[in-house]
C-alpha cells in the first residue's frame, strides 16, 4: 500500500506543474496565494503495529496466567480527515503554520495460540483480537519554502489528543485438544491519551487543489479488554507508523 501511494504522489508531482495549474502564464509560479486561509483534507494510508499483543498476559484466577503467543497481524486500509487553518509566514525557510484537528481511523486484527499457565504445549485455544481505534488529536504543521517552482512543501507535524479504541477479544477451541476453560468474546471500549509527529510533503495541483504524502508515528500505548473473569485487561500496545496519501482543498 506504502509503495502505491509513493507511486502516484510522483505522478501527481510530475502533473502538477503542467496538468493542474491555471490557464494564465505566472499561475505556475506562486499557485498559493500568501494569505491565512482554512484547508480541508481526507485521505487512505496503511501501517503496521509495533508489537500489537505480543508479550500479554492476563489471569483467570490467582492460580492460573496465561500468555499470547501472536501469529499474525491483519492489516486493513486506515482512513485520514483534517481541517485546519494555515497562517501565513513570511520567511526565507518556511511558509507556514498550520493549526486544526485530525481524525484517524486505523483498524487492525491480531491472530495467535493462548498459552495456558504460560506453558506452550498447553496451547489449548487461539484467538483474535480486533482493534478499531479512532484517534482524534490537535495537530500543527509547520511548512518548509516550497520548491519545485513553488508547487512542493516539506513539512513537519506533531499533535496531541485522545484514542478511543474499540476492541474485541475473542478465544476459539482446538479441536484436538479442548481447554480447561474459555472467554469465548470480550468487547469494550477503552479510551487513552495519545500523540503523533511525522513528516511530509504537500504538492499543489492548482490555486485550491492540493495531495500530500505524509508519514506519521502515534504513541497510543497500551489499552484493553477487562471483565468481571478476568484479574487484569488484555492488553494490546497500538503504537504504529503509518504513512497516508490524501487530497485537500483551500478556501481563498
């Protein structure tokens, strides 16, 4: 997916000087006009978990601790809207800052055995742990002197906010080996502070039209399912790197 949205920013990149500027001869040399102004911007990306449910534990009884052994990791296309407003700056390194929410929306699937009393030859069940995490932060971008004859911007992003975090837990039997006991499905919603910083580049299509391709690392931490059984959550660590490709539009 990464590879896919580096192939058509180049595209976009190669059009944009040509394809998408304004009809009049001096459009292509400054396509963004130098005031304050509000953008708006939705986009797909993909990414990876760092450790999702590797390492957990959790406890049925003060005598009984099992582990997660994680097999595998389902990815799913993440989803990126923003609003915000761009100041202006009048300097010979950068052009601008810009200030305004950004949601996330990162769905993701962990597969693997339960080890039961942590021991793996009792791995008597497997499970699946879903996660749907919407992360809501405010975010600031601060924007480089364009190039590219004024149509591309690097730009760096840091923001701090809140992940609220659907997560499911469910354990399946084996049937060669049925276990001593189950928690056969688990939901909840866990909510946790969480902050992101990344880097990009933005590139002009005409005066109002623009695509950015950025990459972006979000410290949510640890979040997970509790219930009346259990002596301590399920957790799950959704720190990740993702990287996004969107559109967005200027308002002049």
């Amino acid at each position: 997916m990464l590879k896919f949205c580096l192939i058509c920013f180049t595209g976009l990149l190669l059009l944009s000087p040509c394809c998408f500027a304004d009809a009049k001869p001096n459009a292509t040399k400054n396509p963004q006009p130098s005031t304050n102004h509000w953008l708006v911007m939705a986009g797909i990306g993909a990414g990876d978990y760092y450790d999702g449910t590797k390492g957990s534990r959790y406890s049925l009884s003060t005598t009984e601790i099992d582990s997660l052994e994680q097999k595998s990791q389902q990815h799913s296309l993440y989803f990126l809207f923003s609003a915000a407003y761009l100041f202006h700056i009048a300097s010979p390194w950068f052009s601008g800052l810009s200030l305004g929410p950004v949601v996330y929306y990162q769905p993701g699937q962990f597969k693997g055995e339960v080890y039961q009393f942590e021991l793996p030859n009792l791995n008597n069940f497997k499970y699946t742990y879903r996660v749907k995490p919407i992360n809501v932060y405010l975010e600031a971008n601060l924007f480089f002197a364009p190039l590219f004859h004024q149509h591309v911007k690097p730009f760096i992003l840091i923001g701090g906010g809140t992940s609220f975090a659907r997560l499911n837990y469910e354990e399946h039997t084996t049937p060669s080996s049925p276990p001593t006991g189950t928690l056969s499905s688990r939901s909840t919603w866990d909510k946790h502070s969480a902050y992101e910083y990344g880097a990009g580049l933005l590139a002009h299509f005409n005066k109002h039209w623009f695509a950015t391709l950025r990459y972006v690392h979000q410290q949510v931490g640890h979040v997970g399912v509790r219930g009346q059984s259990l002596q301590h959550a399920i957790n799950v660590n959704l720190n990740n790197n993702s990287g996004y490709i969107t559109v967005g539009y200027g308002f002049y």
